[in-house]
C-alpha cells in the first residue's frame, strides 16, 4: 500500500501543465473556470511588456475566515488564474485575505485540502452533535 507521501507525489508529478490554446482560427481559447469579464489574457501574437500574455482568471468566490485566525481580517476572496503564455503553465489558487495575496498551486493545494479535509472528516465523526 502507498503512504499518503507517495500518493501525494504521485498526484503532483501527474497534474499536467497546461498551455495557453488557440483553435483553428488562431483564436484564444479559455479554460472552462475562466471569467470572461475578469480575464486579462491577451490574444494570440500579442504580448504587453507589463503582464506579457496576461492570465486566465476565474469569478472570486468569498472566504470567510471564522473567529481572529492570527489577526487576519475576516473576510477575502480566492480566485483561479494561469498564465495565458504559449507554453505549459500552472494554475494557481490565488488568495486575498485583508489585503494580503498569496498564490499556490492547484496540485498542492488540492493535496493539502485533502489532508485537511481527512482530518475533518475524523474530527466531525468523533463530535457529539
């Protein structure tokens, strides 16, 4: 049997990086998260010195952050972005808390939301409700 070790490795290894794709029109094409109306990718051949070929970006979904978790506000937003760039880039699970961003990537965050979310199961199995 794996450890939970190598089946995390495993799961990383095996997320693919994806490429920023074009159809048969030479016309961008956006993964299914993304948000048009926050979308800053730019189209094919087209590159802006600031953000280069821009990024994939998904509608926020809200966080709310219950009790003072280390003096954090308690409210923010997550968000899924990748970078429209030609070649294979990964997606991010992108986090604003009180002002603060922090990126991390899908692969590691399903991973540690699995761990957590197994700790959680236990914890609620174990509560008298």
């Amino acid at each position: 049997m794996a450890s939970a070790r190598e089946v995390w490795l495993f799961t990383v290894v095996m997320e693919r990086k994806q490429a920023c794709e074009v159809d048969h029109a030479g016309e961008l094409v956006h993964p299914e998260w993304c948000d048009l109306e926050r979308c800053e990718a730019l189209p094919p051949g087209r590159k802006d010195e600031r953000r280069w070929w821009g990024e994939h970006r998904s509608a926020p979904v809200a966080l709310e952050v219950p009790g003072d978790l280390y003096g954090l506000a308690r409210t923010g937003a997550v968000w899924l972005s990748r970078s429209a760039a030609p070649w294979g880039c990964e997606t991010y699970l992108r986090v604003e808390v009180g002002g603060h961003r922090s990126a991390v990537p899908v692969c590691t965050a399903r991973g540690v939301l699995d761990r957590v979310g197994g700790l959680l199961a236990v914890a609620v199995g174990e509560a008298r409700w």
